[in-house]
C-alpha cells in the first residue's frame, strides 16, 4: 500500500507542488489549508506522516500539534520558514519527530518523511482513540469537543485539559498530581485546590446529577477517574 501523507500548508502553490511531486514517489496525499483542517483531515484519513507548515491562518502550529498529540502518534515533520532555535525546540518538545526548514531540497524532505514513517511503523500501537464516548458524553480529542446527549458543550481551555487528560486515561485512575502537573505545570502539584474547583465545573456542565456525579469520579486523597 502506498504511504499516506497530510501536506498541511496554507500556500496554494507550495501545497500543490508538494502534491505533485509527492504523488510523483508514490505518496497517497491529502491536503488542509489550515490547522481545522487539519486536525479533521487527521481524523478522518488516518495518515502515515503528517508534513505540518507552523504558520497557518487560524491555528498555530504549535497547536495543531498539541491537538494530534492529544489522541495520536502519528509522524509529524515540521515544514516552516521559521529558522529560530527557540521554534524547532518548542515543536519538538510539544511531539514533532522532526523539523525541515524553507527552502528545502525534495530529496532531503522524501527521506525525511520515510524515515519517519518507518519510526513510527516500529514504535508500539497506541490505545487511544480519537473519539471517546462515556454515557450520554462524546469526547472529540482530536477536534477538542465534547458533546453531552448530542449538544456541544463549552469549556475553558483549563476544563478542556482536564477533561482531555481523564479522557486519554479513560477508566484508570489519575492522580491527582498527575493532573495537575499536566494540566497546570509542576509549580503546582500541592495546589489541590485547583482540582476541587474544576472537578465540580466539569461535573455542573458534564452530569445530569452533579452532586451525585456518574462518570467523573473522585477518589479521596488519590485522584480522579472518569468511568466508561
């Protein structure tokens, strides 16, 4: 089967070129202009690679990132103009396999991409999922949403980390340092506090019956579960 790649770019004539000569060496592609694009086209075609541009209209790269490594581990190699030290380790660090500066030689770039396809061909499958569904709630990791009984439901960005951490951890117990080095930064993992007041957002937004919640569950003194 040929491999399938997601050429990410908000350039029409770059994003077409690459296409063409993708194609050209076999490559199955898909194209997204934009980082919603992206993450939608990620879910739906489930590449090999995806070749991500950091400078799209709407998104950050960086986020669009953040967003795949919510629920996937798929490949991702860095394609941007941006030269900066600082951006290559900060797309590194959020989950990027690999970062190729503009301009670029075609043949540097194809062997970077079946390099990482065959990194993440060896590397262990992953349990995740992108859609979650717990009762009467779908939780959408790729797209960041979440959905109760059919109605979108909105959440902060804080609530929406919390949620994404006990989502991709669905049925297990996280602990309550866990969520808040995570979700707030190690500086924080004395402040439970923080988890009492956000457990009870969640549950107001998440539970037909908030004071006897179903799904997200705490466990004094250890930490939260949100239950299948």
């Amino acid at each position: 089967m040929s491999p399938r790649v997601l050429v990410v770019d908000d350039e029409p004539a770059l994003a077409r070129a690459l296409a063409i000569n993708l194609r050209a060496h076999g490559w199955e592609v898909t194209t997204a202009a934009d980082g919603r694009s992206a993450l939608d086209a990620a879910a739906s075609t489930h590449p090999d690679v995806v070749l991500l541009d950091l400078g799209l209209p709407d998104l950050d790269g960086t986020e669009v990132i953040a967003g795949l490594r919510g629920w996937s581990a798929v490949p991702i190699v860095v394609l941007s103009a941006r030269q900066h030290g600082e951006d290559k380790v900060e797309a590194l660090d959020l989950g990027a396999d690999d970062y190729v500066t503009k301009p670029f030689a075609m043949n540097e770039l194809l062997a970077r991409l079946r390099a990482a396809v065959r990194r993440g061909a060896s590397a262990p499958p992953s349990s995740s999922d992108a859609v979650v569904e717990v009762g009467p709630l779908v939780i959408d990791l790729a797209r960041k949403r979440v959905a109760r009984d059919g109605a979108d439901v909105r959440l902060t960005p804080t609530e929406w980390a919390f949620l994404e951490l006990l989502a991709r951890n669905v049925g297990r117990l996280v602990t309550r340092e866990q969520v808040l080095r995570e979700v707030w930064g190690p500086a924080y993992e004395h402040e439970s506090h923080y988890l009492r007041v956000y457990a009870a957002q969640l549950r107001r937004k998440l539970e037909a019956d908030p004071a006897h919640p179903r799904y997200l569950l705490t466990s004094p003194g250890l930490g939260y579960t949100l239950e299948p």
